[in-house]
C-alpha cells in the first residue's frame, strides 16, 4: 500500500517559517491540546468540515502529489535561498510520510516546526532528513503543561536535549499566552533550560499572543477556551526576557516584543 499523508493546508510564498521564500505543508492531527491554539483544523487527525465554506478540510496526499509540488518551487528556492517547512498539527504524528517525501527532495531547504512530543526514537529519525528544526516550549513546569497543553513536558525537554546535541541548527518558539506562558516565572524557568544547553538555539523567537487566535473555532463547531478578548501580554516582562537572554549570549528576534490590540 502506498504511503499517504492528512494534510489540511499548504502555503505558497511564505516568509516566516523558515529562511526564504517558502512552500509550507500543514499535516492533520496534533497529540497536544494547548488552549491557545491557532490551528484548530489542525488538532483532529480525520478530515472535518468547515461550516463556513462546507468543504471538506483534510486531504489524503501521496508522497509523490507533495514532492511534485515541492520542487515546482526550486526555482524560487534557490533564488531566495528558500525551501520547504513542515508544520501542523503536529507534523511528528506522521514522520514516516514526511521523511519519505524529504528523502525524494534532494538539496532543497527542510525545516520541520514541531512542539517536540513524539519519542526519541520518532525524533532522532526526523533529525537525520531535516536542516532546520523549529521547537516549540512552551510550559517548563510539568504540572502546568500538562493543564495547559494536556500532556507532560517529559518528552519534548528530553527531546530537546537530543536536538541541541545532534548538531542540527534550530530556532526556539515561545508562544506568550497572557498569565499562562508569559510569567515571570516561566520565562526564568526557560532562560535556566537553555542555559543548561550544550550548543544553544541559533535564536528565540518570542511570539506574541495573537487576539485572533479564536476566530476559526466556530466554523468547525469547536469552543475557543480563551474567552477575553482583552487578555493581553505581559509586554514589560517579555522585554526584560529578551534583554536577559541577550545578556547571556543568546540572540533573540527583533528589538522589543509588542501584542496586537483591538480598536
């Protein structure tokens, strides 16, 4: 039988998930619950409807439909430096369709954007067909991770471990949720893992809290948890943050963080 994949979205030209211009596959399904997120289409692994739209969101893909779709973009890779990234969902959840498609992409740029929460086994394969790795943390403190996200943090901080050691470049993401992630305390417990870090991040990149962020939850009949619209970051603690990590050597994306506010 052949190898499938569930993807629910793929982005052309896209400028933020990695370096260059970029071709970004969404695949289905996410083993992690975080109350914040996004990509609500993104968390079941079956195919859904939108209400909205009433099309179905999930695709069956074959290896070889992704691949053609890749590399009719070489072209503007190699003239941006650019290439493909793999988000989700949780795009570990089907490692065996991304690595086989990667394998069949020669020298184009593959960057896998993960929450890292699969085994060591499952990541260690992910890391030898993959450039760049962007990895989520989100919650250093296991009991709130799991309220938050609903399962530990044991595996992504092993995982992470793994990543620093393996010599594969990597970016870390840290999604600032108001009073959940963005604490004061939580941003000190980060600062101490990255510390511990043999290698470190190339860079942190800090990421505001998005006030949009429940506006798809409706059209697939789902509840956004975050209710308040005027939850808003802790904006003086962020910069602190980034200053401390500048302090330690560890480049931080822009100059100062600032959250999107309503009119």
């Amino acid at each position: 039988m052949a190898l499938t994949g569930i993807i629910f979205d793929i982005k052309e030209f896209a400028l933020n998930d990695g370096p260059g211009i970029r071709i970004t596959i969404f695949m289905k399904g996410c083993p992690l619950r975080c109350l914040w997120c996004h990509n609500p289409e993104g968390l079941n692994s079956e195919p859904q409807i939108n209400k909205k739209t009433h099309r179905m969101v999930g695709q069956e893909c074959s290896v070889e439909d992704i691949v053609r779709k890749i590399v009719k973009f070489k072209d503007v890779f190699a003239l941006s430096d650019g290439g493909v990234t793999f988000s989700g969902g949780e795009p570990a959840l089907q490692s065996d369709f991304i690595i086989e498609v990667v394998k069949h992409l020669g020298d184009v740029h593959k960057n896998l954007d993960t929450s890292g929460y699969c085994d060591v086994s499952v990541f260690k394969r992910l890391l030898e067909v993959f450039d760049l790795i962007f990895f989520d943390l989100k919650l250093i403190d296991d009991d709130l991770h799991k309220k938050y996200t609903g399962v530990s943090n044991k595996k992504i901080l092993e995982n992470l471990k793994v990543l620093d050691e393996s010599g594969v470049p990597y970016h870390i993401r840290i999604p600032l949720i108001p009073g959940i992630t963005d604490t004061e305390k939580n941003l000190n417990d980060i600062i101490s893992i990255l510390l511990s870090l043999k290698n470190k991040p190339l860079r942190v990149d800090p990421l505001p809290y998005n006030i949009l962020a429940g506006g798809k939850y409706p059209v697939y009949g789902m509840l956004f948890p975050f209710e308040d619209e005027k939850m808003q970051n802790n904006i003086e603690l962020i910069n602190q943050f980034k200053q401390n990590l500048l302090k330690y050597n560890i480049k931080v994306i822009g100059d100062e963080v600032k959250c999107l506010q309503k009119d």
